[in-house]
C-alpha cells in the first residue's frame, strides 16, 4: 500500500514579496527585486509590502521610520508598480499577519529555526543579546506569505531557507489540523541573469545597503553626478577586457561591471564584453556605463523625489493598499481561527 501524496493547493496563484526600510536602496534592489516585482503585477496578482515589523527586530530610530516607510514605496511607485494592478501597502497596518504569526510560532519547532543560517550571521557570538524578534522572524515571514496565500514568492539566496521554513510550516498546519490543501506550498522564484550585483568596490561581497561606504553602491536616489562619480571610482583592474568571461573567473571587480552593464542595457554579458574586447576601463568602458545608469536611474530619481515631496500622496496610495490588503488576509485568517478552534470563530 503506498501513501498518498498531500492533496495540492487548488487556490489562485498570487505573488507576494516586500522590502525593509532599513537604508537607502541601491541598483541591486532594483535589478534584484524592483524590477522583477513591475513584470509580476502583470501576470498574476501581487502584494508587495514595505516590511517595518522585521525592521524593528534591530534597532530603529522611530523618528525616522514613517519617512524610510515612505521612501521604500516611493522606490516602489517610480520604478514601475502600478497600485491599481499591486497591492501595495505597510506590514504593520495589516495587523492579520502578526495573528497569524503566533499561530505559526505554535506550529513551527525550535530546531527548525535553529537552523537558520540567517540569524547566526546577524548574531555572531552574541545570540544573547539580540532581540527574540530576531531570532523568529523567519515565522513572521511564513505568516506574510501564507496570510495571503500566496503561490509565488521572488527570492535570493540569503532566502531559500526561509522560504523552505514556510513550506514547512504550511505543509505541518495542513497535516495536523486535516486541512489539506489549505495553504500553498509557495514556490521560488529566484533571481534571474544579472540580478546578482555586487559592490563597486569588492567584488566578492554583495551590494548592500548596509555597506559603510557609500561609495560601494548606486543608489536610486543619486543624481547623476553622483553616479558618475562612483562608476569612475568603481575598483577594476588595470588588464583590458578579455574576449570570454572564463577570462574574467578571476577578475571579480571586472566582471561585475560587465554584470551591471548587461542588466542596464537588457543584454546579454557575453554580448557587451564582445562589443568592449580589449578596452581598458577608464577611457571608453567606465564613462559608457555611467551614461548608461544616469539615463536608466534619471527618471526613477526623479520620480522619487517627486513623491517624497508629497507625502500626503503616497499615504493616500498606502492606506488604500492597507485596505485591499485585510480584505485579502482577513477571510484566511478566520478560517485560521476556526480550524485550530479559537472562540467566538
């Protein structure tokens, strides 16, 4: 006799993903995520969220995390998002996904967020000191995907094991209270060619936000004199650019330029390191790429700071993607309620 295989999730397929405003995005987020999140909206329903509940498992300055709130769904809004296709919205005015995340801290075992990898980089040797928040977030963010059900979900690396956590702890609710079927077993969808970008001034580590030097990444709100600036000072090499990218396995700083060249201009590596064979950086290569960024990141900064000059607007656009957003997590939650037989539901 053979076991049957769980029954499959039946539901509408739905996209679901978010940023933290926790510093100022850069080119990677938008080649890496904003960028992937503007197709979405168009081939299935999307929710994108700004992610202010995990901000605060470290330390923020609550003066200003309405305005970083802000400037992420700024970045959202002039990179392409539409709100009348996404939904776009603040984590924490959607108080379903912290009730479901106590339900799924109760679900979820203690090994499995030993496991992560993610929290004993952050804590380093002194796990005792950081907040439990931090420690459990993993399941917080199991509730912000499974609150909505959501099929889909765009992810890096750094957050495969986070979202096989989730798959987890949908496939053991749907086990152990016989709901099959009840939530997803959320997909991948991982980063394509040239949405890997590292920084300009180590190429082995990846562009972050978080990085001291503000010289190691683009960022959207940059104007162009700055751009130019810091691809003029971005760290290569002083070897011409080779005829194959085997050539350059061993040159981090070169390759990630050609990278970045490729992802801006919707080509392949191959294709822009034929065009540069034999050229050195700074003469044509460098002040190319530049030209390159500025006219793909002019309208976004642009926009951006239109935006931010009008906060009464985009909390408008925010408040209504709260909205859309309960009435979307609000049904799954009372049926939550009602399988694990909470009162009144």
């Amino acid at each position: 006799m053979t076991e049957q295989a769980p029954a499959a999730y039946v539901g509408s397929r739905r996209v679901l993903s978010g940023v933290q405003p926790t510093g100022a995005l850069h080119l990677g987020n938008y080649l890496g995520a904003l960028v992937k999140f503007t197709r979405l909206q168009n081939e299935m329903e999307t929710f994108i969220f700004v992610a202010d509940m995990h901000a605060i498992t470290v330390w923020q300055d609550p003066k200003l995390l309405t305005s970083q709130v802000r400037e992420i769904a700024a970045a959202y809004l002039a990179s392409g998002l539409d709100p009348a296709k996404a939904t776009i919205f603040p984590q924490s005015a959607v108080p379903e996904h912290a009730q479901l995340a106590w339900v799924f801290n109760c679900v979820a075992r203690l090994g499995w967020l030993d496991r992560m990898t993610q929290f004993k980089d952050k804590a380093g040797k002194h796990k005792e000191r950081e907040s439990v928040g931090l420690y459990t977030y993993p399941v917080l963010q199991a509730a912000d995907i499974l609150v909505y059900k959501a099929t889909h979900v765009p992810v890096g690396e750094d957050q495969r094991q986070h979202l096989e956590l989730t798959r987890d702890i949908a496939a053991k609710f749907n086990h152990d209270f016989d709901v099959p079927g009840f939530f997803p077993l959320p997909e991948a969808l991982t980063e394509g060619p040239g949405a890997r970008i590292m920084s300009l001034r180590d190429g082995s580590a990846k562009m972050s936000k978080s990085d001291p030097s503000d010289n190691s990444r683009l960022n959207l709100m940059d104007d162009a004199d700055a751009i130019s600036q810091k691809i003029r000072k971005a760290r290569t090499d002083p070897d011409p650019l080779p005829e194959t990218l085997e050539e350059l396995k061993d040159r981090p700083e070169a390759l990630n330029l050609i990278g970045i060249y490729a992802a801006l201009s919707e080509r392949t590596a191959a294709d822009v390191l034929a065009e540069f064979t034999g050229q050195g950086f700074g003469q044509s290569f460098k002040p190319m790429l530049a030209d390159l960024a500025v006219a793909r990141f002019g309208a976004i900064s642009g926009e951006m700071r239109r935006l931010m000059s009008q906060p009464d607007e985009i909390d408008r656009i925010l408040a209504a993607g709260a909205e859309k957003a309960r009435e979307a997590a609000a049904p799954t939650l009372a049926e939550v309620k009602k399988i694990v037989g909470f009162w009144g539901s």
